[in-house]
C-alpha cells in the first residue's frame, strides 16, 4: 500500500536512514517502535520526520510502516533486561489488580496513538477518543455513514455533518456524539490474564504451545511474548502493555450511543450484555463461540467488536438499521424546520416562520392520521394495499388542506375587497364634504373682502372736508 503523505505511521522493523540527499550525508537507524510522519513520497525515496527532524528513507523501506490509525502496535518496552538463565529479555511489568481482580489502570505501560498523545490513565475513565477516529474511517469505508446539513441552535446557521447508527440498538445519531464502547471490559481481559498466568503456572508445557496457537490469529496477530512473561522466579504474569492492547484494540470497541453504553451496558461485561439484547441473543452466541479459556476474541481470533459489526450487517439487522435512518432524516428535516422557524420569528420574518410553523403542523396531523388509522401490526399481506390506501389518504388531506387554504384566500380577497369598496365610499363621502366645506370658506372669504372695501370706503368719507 503507498504511503499516504502528513499520516503518522509506526515502525514494525528497523529502518535505515540518511540526514540529507546530497554529500555529505550521514546515515541513521530509526528503531522499531518509532512513531514518525511521513513528509513526502517521491519515486525512489519518502521524507519524513521525527521530533521535528527530517531525514530521508530509501523505497525499499516502505513495507516497515504501518498506518498508525489501522491498527493498535504491539511495541516493545525499551527498559532494563534481566538476565534469565544466560538469555536476554525485556523486563516487563505484571499488571496490577483491584480487590475485585480488575486491573488498576493508572499502572497501564503508556502506548503512542495516531496524533502521539501518551495514554493517560485514571480510575475509572477511558481513553479511546483516537481509535473512535478509525472506527468512523471503517463506516465510511462501509458507506454506513449520512451527511447532511443541520441548523445549528446557536446560530440558526446551516451546517455540514454526519450521522451513523449506534452498535447496540441501531437507533442513528450525530457522529460526533456516539461513545466508543469497549466490548470487552477491562475486567474480563484482567480476569483471562490471571487465568492464562493460572494455566501457565500449574503446567507450562501442556498450554504454553496451545496458547500460543490460539493467539496465532489473535488481534493482527498478538504475539506470545507480548502478553505473557516468565519472571526469574520461575511464576508466569500477563503484561501490563497486553492487556492495555487488548483493552484499546479496534477490533475490541463499537459505536455506541450514551444510553445503551452509559445505562443499559455500563459495566456489564461484554457477552452477557449482548445475550440479554434481543436483536442479538442465542443467535449470536452460537455464532460467536469465544476462544480458549474464555479469551478476549472468538475463536477465529476476531475481536468481539468486529464480531457485533458483523452481525449487524445480516438482512433483518440491515432493514433495522436502514428504517432508523429513514427516521432519522425526516427527524432531522423537521428538527431544522423548527430551528429556521425560530430563528425567523427572532429576526422578525413574521411571514416565514408562520409558514414553516403550518408546515409542520400539517405534518404532524398527516402522521397522525396515518398511524391512527394503519397500525404497524397488519398482515404482510395487505401491506401493499394499506401503503397504497395510506398514499391516497396523504393526498386527500393535502389536497383538502390546499382547498382550504385557497378558500380561506378567496374569503380574504372578499373581504379585502368590500374593505376596499368601503373606503371607496368614504372617501368619496369625504370628497363631498371637504367640497361643501371649501364653498362656504370661498363664500366666507368674499363676505370678507365685502366688509373690508365698506369699512375702507366708510374711512374715506369721514376724512373728506
């Protein structure tokens, strides 16, 4: 697969590099294990950079890197070795456990993630925002996404987004809000760690090769010696770095929404959720046995994560999942529609928002109607009749909802125009009126100018000798 320029990408064997093109050039080896990113891709060779140093990498190379957000790295712990009988092996550290037999995650060995953030771990909390990233690629990947654009309730804006259905109960949902559930609890992978370690300690030689078979497949193929360690006491103990990438490997997570993981799943374990859903049940028991001593994959070495994604794709999970996106996006449409009424009634768009507030009410009456009348439990084989029936019936209501409205304008247009008609006459009883009112003023104005040229003539007379 060519590498993919400004991804991060992980080192499965040592790789050989040089500071520069031209001479002079010094060459330098990156160790397995390394987290870098890769700068360019040219035909004979690739740029890439680590802690902000560039060098360069021939072709040959290119089979040493993986993606970083495909998988979850088995990677080695680079601490002290202790010598156990003349042969060299890491030093690793045995998990710790709780009270309960559950491991203390904040003693988890920390493991880069695709953006080089350090795990950190706390009681009680869960670090899987990274792989959440890689599980949302693989329902792109799958087409089992729905881009649409919503009305953002604190602008009123239109913006771009995605959807996608939750694992458990396949209701869909905003994609950033879903949960990244981990299947396998942190408890249950603890708990087959100390029965492995169990199995190992009472007779190595009749499990060590059995469970090293049964992890051929495990997980992108987890290695023996990744999750199990003989300290120089002779005890067998289940590593630290293991159980944490069992514990944050894709194949071992879901999408899921707040309510199934927060409310019905919470701390259940895995099986025993999913045995008391009806949508999976004793199907998918019998589908799924679980491999060697209860181990944290099936059988076949598939993660249960992928195991429930694959289980929802069978055709009567499949038309679930679809009706819920039919529900969603009318949800959606109408969800927008009363946001864009809201902000037009704010703006002041009087108009707008009284139209879209009749809208959804029609629509709420035509469900109504269809729901009250063609209850969802009628026989198969009227369906098709009754879709048909429930057609006609919407086309009734609308076409009687369009009668109405068009009556209720022709009553308006009345009743404008004898609003008009009366104005009209007033108008024309007022032009009368101000006429008459002009005479008199003209009648008055003269009777005036009367008394003015007697009064005047009057003066004249009196001044005369």
């Amino acid at each position: 697969m060519p590498l993919i320029p400004d991804e991060l990408y992980y080192l499965n064997d040592n790789v050989v590099a040089s500071t520069s093109l031209l001479p002079p050039t010094k060459n330098i080896t990156l160790t397995k294990g390394k987290t870098l990113t890769v700068v360019d891709v040219m035909k004979k060779h690739f740029t890439v950079s680590s802690n902000g140093q560039k060098c360069y990498v021939k072709s040959d190379y290119e089979s040493c890197f993986v993606l970083a957000r495909t998988m979850t790295p088995f990677l080695e712990i680079t601490s002290a070795v202790q010598d156990y009988g003349g042969q060299q092996a890491r030093k690793a550290k045995p998990f710790a456990t709780g009270p309960a037999g559950q491991m203390k995650r904040p003693d988890f060995v920390p493991v880069p993630t695709p953006d080089t953030r350090a795990f950190d771990y706390k009681p009680n909390s869960k670090t899987t925002g990274n792989e959440r990233v890689a599980q949302i690629e693989k329902r792109i990947d799958s087409n089992l996404m729905y881009d649409f654009e919503t009305i953002s309730p604190m602008t009123g804006d239109r913006v771009q987004t995605s959807g996608t259905y939750c694992s458990y109960c396949h209701e869909w949902f905003q994609t950033y809000t879903l949960d990244s559930d981990h299947v396998i609890t942190s408890k249950e992978i603890g708990e087959w760690f100390q029965n492995i370690e169990s199995l190992l300690n009472k007779n190595e030689h009749a499990y060590k090769k059995k469970i090293q078979d049964s992890l051929a497949g495990n997980f992108d193929g987890a290695r023996f010696d990744s999750l199990f360690f003989k300290a120089s006491d002779g005890v067998w103990h289940g590593s630290a770095q293991g159980a944490l990438l069992f514990f944050n490997n894709v194949s071992n997570l879901v999408l899921t929404c707040k309510t199934c993981n927060q409310l019905l799943k919470n701390d259940k374990k895995g099986r025993e959720h999913l045995s008391q859903s009806f949508i999976f049940g004793p199907k998918f028991d019998e589908q799924n046995p679980m491999g060697i001593e209860n181990s944290v994959s099936l059988q076949d070495g598939t993660g249960l994560g992928d195991a429930v994604e694959k289980f929802n794709q069978l055709k009567r999970n499949r038309r679930s999942i679809d009706a819920h996106l039919n529900i969603f996006i009318s949800n959606t449409k109408r969800t927008n529609r009363a946001r864009e009424m809201l902000h037009a009634d704010v703006v002041g768009n009087k108009t707008v928002a009284k139209g879209k507030r009749k809208k959804e009410e029609h629509l709420t009456q035509l469900f109504s109607i269809a729901d009250d009348r063609y209850p969802s439990d009628e026989d198969d084989d009227s369906l098709d009749d009754l879709l048909i029936k429930n057609y006609q019936t919407t086309l009734e209501l609308s076409q009687n909802n369009k009668t109405a409205d068009i009556d209720q304008l022709r009553l308006r247009a009345i009743k404008r125009q004898a609003r008009i008609r009366q104005l009209e006459t007033a108008k024309a009883e007022l032009e009368k009126k101000l006429s008459v009112l002009n005479d008199k003023y003209q009648t008055l104005r003269e009777r005036c100018k009367d008394l003015e040229r007697t009064k005047y003539e009057k003066q004249q007379k009196k001044i005369k000798p």
